[in-house]
C-alpha cells in the first residue's frame, strides 16, 4: 500500500503511537488544483494530520479539519472518513503566495476547526487558533488547552509524499506514578523530535521506529489502508436544490439558460439539471437515469 496508516503501542509505557504516509491520494488531491509549493505542502500536512486523528477514535463517520484566514490561503480543508477515505482542498490567492511561505505568513490570524461528525449520535467541534509556527505545534498546543489525552504531532509534505507521526498517552496502566509517566512521556517525545523532516519523509515505518526507539520494547501493527475518494453524488448535488425550494431552483435554471450545473470543488465532477429534472426532484426526489450528456 502507498497510503496508509499503521499504529505501534509501547510495552512498557502508556503510550501509543500512529504513522501515516500518503502518496496516491495526496496526488489526486494536488492534481485537481494547479497548487503552489506552499500550499500543496500546507495541504499536504493537512491530510496526514487528519488521517492520523482518525485513527484515535472510535466512530463511523467523517472527521474534518477546516481552516480560515486573513491571508494568501483563507481556506484549507480536508475530510478522512472512518472508511478510510480522504479528500481535501485549499483556496488560495496566488499573488499572494510567496515561495516557501510559513504558516504564519500564508494563514495570519488564521484559526482551524476540527469537526467530529458521526453517522449516529451528536457532531462534535473543537476550535484551536494557528498561532505556532507549523501545524504541527498548533495541533499539539489544541490537545494541551483541551484537556484531553496529552498529544504530539510530527509533519511533513514536500509536494510528493505526506507523512505524519502521532503520539498520545493513554490513561495510567503500566506506570501509574505520575513522575514516571511523565518522564515516559518526555523520553518518547525528546526522541521523536530528533527526527528530520527528510528521515520522515523517505524512511519506512520499521525503520523510522528502529530509528527513534531501539531501545525501547514496543509491537507494530498491521496497517490501515487509505485512498482518495470524494463523497459526492448526483443525489446529494440534487437534494442542495431541493434545499432552495422549488420557485427558486426552476428560476436558477431558467437564468442559466435551461440547465444548472453543480460542480464538486474537491474533484471537478460536475452534475447538471435540467427543468425536467428540477421538475422530477420535486415530485419525488428522484435524480435517476440523466440523459447521455449529463453526469
């Protein structure tokens, strides 16, 4: 697999630890949008944050991360569901977008939402301002300010690969002094923060572990497949012009000279409809059987 995940537990300490590595995925992302340097690595990062995040819980359903600012990239935003499968986006000015652009200066007063939306039960959202100097440190920063289960995050994209490193303390178990848990805990994150971007970027996951921790008696798992995939649909673009009622919707094709087209901005596909379709929508909902040149 070039797009996975894959999680390593600690024998002798509360701490677990997740990999990522995007390659096709982060490709189909990067290849819908002519992307800059900067901002295809800020995506880049983006992804592997969330497809590592969606491995420490519990749930079947979709998690988001979703940017905004003032600056050359107002918006970013990527979606991993429980499924394993990613999408992301980025809008971005680019004039605006200087060559190896920080954080700081691309998203100023920039601020990300993560959004935990389960098929069942209640949808979750966490706010976190991007004040570090990476993505990384304000993915860290949000874990310690939240009071949930200390956090650590390594990332980094170069435009062909993204790749992540994730560590998290669970609750006490095998060490339940707390000095020792939390010497357990800054021996582990001291090591990983040795870790160059290059190393992270071209070792496997056996060797990037063997790396950091040889010392230390820990198990990795199997991994977890991810690939690109887009949620979107006919019926979904169809139930958005249901949503405007049906005067409106007739009126909207009428302005567009009989037909109205729906893009998908996460991967160009595009829907149209037609009268007779906005005719169907509303008499039962259907987008059934489009003629043979609409998709």
């Amino acid at each position: 697999m070039s797009d996975f995940t894959q999680r390593f537990l600690f024998d002798d300490s509360d701490i677990r630890g997740e990999l990522v590595s995007l390659t096709d995925s982060y490709h189909h992302v990067l290849a819908k949008h002519p992307y800059p340097q900067p901002v295809a690595q800020l995506l880049g990062e983006l992804l592997a944050a969330a497809s590592l995040l969606i491995g420490t819980l519990k749930f079947d359903g979709l998690l988001i991360l979703q940017t905004r600012s003032s600056g050359a990239v107002p918006t970013l935003m990527v979606e991993v569901s429980s499924d394993g499968d990613v999408r992301g986006i980025a809008r971005y000015d680019a004039d605006q977008v200087a060559e190896n652009a920080t954080l700081r200066e691309l998203m100023p007063d920039g601020v990300m939402a993560m959004t935990i939306d389960p098929k069942l039960g209640q949808r979750y959202q966490g706010i976190v301002d991007l004040d570090g100097d990476t993505l990384a440190e304000c993915l860290t920063t949000y874990f310690q300010t939240s009071e949930q289960l200390p956090t650590r995050f390594w990332l980094s994209a170069d435009g062909q690969r993204a790749r992540g490193l994730l560590l998290q303390q669970l609750p006490a178990d095998r060490i339940t002094d707390p000095d020792e848990r939390e010497a357990s805990w800054q021996h582990a994150a001291t090591l990983a923060d040795t870790l160059t971007v290059e190393e992270l970027l071209s070792l496997d996951n056996e060797t990037l572990l063997h790396r950091l921790y040889h010392e230390d008696a820990l198990r990795l798992f199997d991994p977890r497949g991810l690939q690109f995939r887009c949620s979107c649909s006919r019926e979904r673009s169809g139930r958005a012009l249901i949503s405007l009622g049906q005067t409106d919707a007739e009126a909207l094709v009428r302005e567009h000279g009989g037909s109205v087209e729906i893009d998908c901005q996460f991967c160009n596909q595009r829907y149209l409809f037609d009268a007779a379709d906005v005719l169907q929508l509303f008499i039962d909902g259907s987008t059934e059987a489009p003629s043979d040149t609409r998709h």
